[in-house]
C-alpha cells in the first residue's frame, strides 16, 4: 500500500514478473485492487494485492472496504516516495492503515520501503533517507504505543 505514484506497481513487476526498471514506465495506475497468484517454494502460494494508491481508493479500503482489505493480512508492504510533497498526509494515512490493520490482522508483520531514493541528489541521500526514516519509525512507535 502507498499514494498514488509511489512506486508500488513498479517494485511489485520488478519482483514477481521480472520486468526491468525501465519498463515499469508503461505501467498505468492500479484501479482498486490487482490480485496476482505467485507460487514459490514448490507449492506455497502468495497471494498479492497490489492496491491503487489514489485518494478516493485509499479512503474506500479504510471505509466500506475495511473488512474485506485488512482481514487476514499476513504481510503489508507500505510504500512511501521520498520525493512527496505532502509528507504530514502521507504519514496520516500510514496511522489510519496501521489502526486498520491492528484492528483486523494484528499478527500481520509491516515493512516499510523508502522508494525513489535514486531521485535524491546524491550528496543528500543518506541524511534525507535517514530524517524520513526517523519520522516513520517516529509515527510506528507512537501509534503502536497508544
């Protein structure tokens, strides 16, 4: 999960359908949920919701969707782009996912991916990378701890 544009389809082809980076450009934006089947390891298999990051999306899986997007969930994968503008926003959903996912899967393991790094001037990377991190893990902790 993540904001529109993100990158969360890009990492998602690179991963499972071994797309390179730059083909990941002709990706359009996810509609709702994509559900894919992956298999590994002979006979597991890895069910992957690949969810569009639009507002109205996003405001839907917390809302009518709650139930049906949050139950269950074994892993979530929360995407941020360190090149957003709107960063108070972006960690605001991040809480309103976590409560959800708290709510209906509170086993369920999260990681959190910093995407986009390379946009970053390279002299800035590591103290732009290291402030983002801090903020989230900052957002993780408070609200894990409330």
């Amino acid at each position: 999960m993540g904001k529109s544009g993100s990158g969360k389809s890009s990492m998602r082809s690179i991963i499972f359908s071994n797309y390179i980076a730059r083909d990941t450009r002709r990706l359009g934006a996810t509609i709702d949920i994509d559900l894919s089947h992956v298999k590994f390891l002979g006979n597991l298999t890895l069910n992957l919701w690949d969810c569009g990051g639009q507002e109205a999306f996003m405001e839907n899986y917390l809302s009518q969707q709650r139930v049906h997007v949050f139950s269950n969930v074994g892993v979530l994968i929360y995407v941020f782009d360190i090149e957003s503008r709107d960063v108070d926003r972006d960690l605001a959903t991040y809480v309103s996912i976590l409560s959800a996912l708290l709510q209906f899967s509170p086993q369920a393991r999260i990681y959190v991916l910093i995407h986009k790094m390379d946009l970053v001037v390279p002299a800035h990377r590591e103290s732009v990378y290291d402030e983002r991190v801090r903020i989230v893990r900052q957002k993780t902790a408070e609200y894990a701890h409330s």
